[in-house]
C-alpha cells in the first residue's frame, strides 16, 4: 500500500519544481523530503525523477503518478469540504 505521507512529499516536489521549495514550503529539510521520495521510489520500483543538470525532471512514471496524486488530494480536498458543510448544516458546527 502506498504512503501517503511519502506521496504527498513528491506531489509537493513535483508541483513546486524541486526538493528546495518544496522543504519550504511544507517546512521540512529537503534531506526528509529527498528520502521519503526515495523510498516511494524504491516501493514503487520505479525513478519518479531524473536529475537534468541541478533541475529535476519527472520520468514518464513520476507524470502518471503526479496524476494520480493530484486526483487523490483533489478528493481529499473535497471529502474536508463536505464533512465540513454537513457539520455546519445538520449540527450547527463551526469546523
């Protein structure tokens, strides 16, 4: 099963361009956010990056699994809002 916490530090890697901005902005060092994308790499068997000089290139699987990571915090996302909504509307909850 994948971690999701290792797919969200290559979702963060991705989206931002690199390991550098992406310890930034989730305030993590890049040496954690560099090691939890090894070892999704290493569970899924597959590079997800390539390095092009000092810049990192998402491999053809990084793109598909860039996809699916985008579907699934996109569902998350919504998931937050309805639970959210729901608690407003049925219970009279500020969430």
């Amino acid at each position: 099963m994948v971690n999701y916490k290792h797919l969200r530090y290559f979702w963060a890697a991705a989206k931002e361009g690199g390991i550098a901005r992406a310890s930034e902005r989730l305030h993590l060092t890049p040496q954690t956010i560099s090691g939890q994308i090894s070892l999704l790499e290493e569970q899924l068997g597959e590079a997800l990056f390539t390095k092009s000089g000092r810049n990192l290139e998402l491999t053809e699987t990084g793109r598909l699994v860039l996809s699916y990571a985008d579907e699934i915090f996109s569902l998350g996302s919504e998931m937050e809002e309805v639970v959210r909504k729901i608690l407003v509307t049925v219970w009279g909850k500020n969430a």
